[in-house]
C-alpha cells in the first residue's frame, strides 16, 4: 500500500515542475522587460521551495508520479504554446500569471498540511513550514499584483 503522504508530495513535486517550466518561460520570453525581471525574481524562490519539497520527499520516499509528472509536463508544454502568443498583456500572460497564482496557494496549502502534521511525522524534519507559508503568502500577493496589472490590458474589451 503506497504512503498518502508521499503521493501528496509527488503531486506538488509535479505542480512545482510545472511552475519552473512557466516561470521560466515567462522570464525567457519577457527578458528586458519588467514581466522578465519578475519571473527571474519568483523563480528563486520557486526553485528553493521545490528544494525544501524535495528534501522531504527525500525522507519520506517513493510516491505514485510517474503519470502526474508526465501530466505537469504536458500542461506545461501546452501553456508554452499558449503563452508565447502575443504581447506582456495579452491574455496568455494573464492565464499563465492565474495559474501561477493558484499554484501558490496550493503550495501554501502543503505547508500548512505539513505543518499540521510535523509534530506527529518526523520525515517532515527540520523544515519550519511557518516560514513557507509566509513565503508562499508573500509569493501570491506579488504575483497577484501582476496579474491585476495584466488583467487592466488582458481584459479589456478589443
């Protein structure tokens, strides 16, 4: 019987795959514009996350992700296509900034699951998920910002 709290892991690992990929790809296809500087900055961050989540599944061990990896990698092959179609404020960038957006909060929602369980559950180890969460938080209020920026020319009607 497979560990729920590594499959629970494995599943962020792929949403954090897929979220270096989209940074990524915003930083690369904004460079020298100030969407690129962003994404550069985020991704830091991002990176040093998915190192905390992959220490612990480190501990923890082997999950079920295989196909989720696979799945994170064709989204984001497919948000690429998207993505690379039009300006900083088109709707691509938008859609691309709202995923950002939600997948930060789902990763704030990890640490605060493992926070609820570190006490119990020493494979969590030394990790101090009330920085991460802080983290996370500030990570979504400054891509949210962003995208309220886009959205201004995203939405607007043609």
């Amino acid at each position: 019987m497979s560990d729920p709290l590594a499959t629970y892991l494995h599943d962020h690992m792929a949403g954090s795959n897929f979220a270096v990929d989209l940074v990524e790809s915003l930083r690369d296809q904004y460079s020298g514009e100030p969407l690129g500087g962003f994404a550069a900055g985020l991704l830091v961050d991002i990176e040093a996350d998915k190192e905390v989540l992959q220490g612990i599944i480190n501990r923890v061990g082997k999950g079920s992700a295989d196909l989720k990896e696979a799945a994170a990698w064709l989204g984001e092959k497919v948000s690429k296509l998207k993505l690379s179609r039009g300006a900083a404020g088109g709707f691509g960038t938008f859609e691309a900034l709202e995923t950002l957006s939600l997948g930060i909060l789902g990763k704030r929602a990890l640490w605060r699951a493992l926070l609820a369980i570190a006490d119990a559950d020493g494979r969590i180890g030394d990790v101090d998920p009330e920085r991460l969460i802080a983290r996370a938080e500030a990570q979504h209020a400054q891509v949210e910002e962003m995208r309220l920026q886009v959205a201004r020319t995203a939405l607007r009607p043609a």
